[in-house]
C-alpha cells in the first residue's frame, strides 16, 4: 500500500509533506508510511479517499483495477460489472392481490365515580440576570492555590 500512496502522490505532483498538508495529517505519518516504518491507519485512508474522489478504493486498498474510477468505468473488458439489486426490483416483486379491510369501532364507556381531578399546569420562565466572573480560583496538589481576577 505504501507504493501505491506514494504512486498516488508522484501522480498528483505533491511531495510527501504537501501531500500530508493536503489530506489533513502530520508529515511525519507520511514519513512513517513512505519508509515503511507504519502501515497506514483506517483515518489516513479515509483522508485520502475524502481529498481524492476519484481514487478507485480497492485499488488504494488491495492493488486491484486502475488507480482511477473513471478509468476502471470506461474499461469493460478489465473490470466485471456487478448486478444492480435494484435493477429488476419491480419485475422481481410477486403482485399483491388488494384487498379492502373493514373496521367497526364501538366506544365503551366506564362508571363515572372514579374520575380524575384535571391539574393544570403553569410553566413560568423567569430571566435571571447576566452574570460576571469575579475572580477564579485555582489548587494544586501541593496545597497551593492561585487566584486570577479578569479585567475591568
């Protein structure tokens, strides 16, 4: 993987520190991953397929097919088509006969003694005023403090 990166970066004309710069991560990952000395991480790869859209996944990841999207599309004879599953959705589905459901409703109405009070409730919003820092205080483990005090 760590050819095809750096394949990737002669292709787009970034030496490693600008192309660490244009997806987003520290140059000395790219350093790490140039020498050999770390794989690249899941986020390095999702950096570089998020700031090159048109970098074939399974080409960066395994080495299969062109390094390109558009070029493994326009190319038939080398990459095999996957079936659609949604292609056929409609010829494939069993037709539904219709049916009409009819529904009765009846109320049913209980004893009238065990009725409930009804509660109302009121919510207030009450708008305090803005307040100001005064003064931070902070302690440190060795039984010391500090105070800071913004300015006026």
């Amino acid at each position: 993987m760590k050819d095809r990166i750096s394949q990737l970066m002669k292709a787009e004309g970034f030496p490693p520190s600008k192309f660490a710069d244009e997806i987003g991560i520290q140059r000395a990952v790219i350093s790490h991953i140039s020498t050999g000395r770390n794989d690249p991480s899941k986020d390095v790869i999702i950096k570089i397929l998020e700031r090159f859209p048109d970098i074939n996944p399974d080409w960066l990841l395994f080495g299969r097919g062109h390094m390109r999207r558009n070029k493994a599309d326009n190319d038939s004879h080398t990459t095999t088509a996957l079936p659609n599953l949604f292609e056929n959705a409609a010829q494939t589905q069993p037709e539904r006969k219709k049916t009409t459901e009819i529904r009765q409703e009846t109320e049913v109405k209980r004893p009238t003694e065990a009725v409930q009070p009804q509660v109302k409730e009121t919510i207030e919003i009450r708008e305090t005023p803005a307040r100001k820092i005064v003064r931070i205080m902070v302690f440190y483990s060795n039984n010391t403090h500090e105070i800071f005090v913004p300015e006026k």
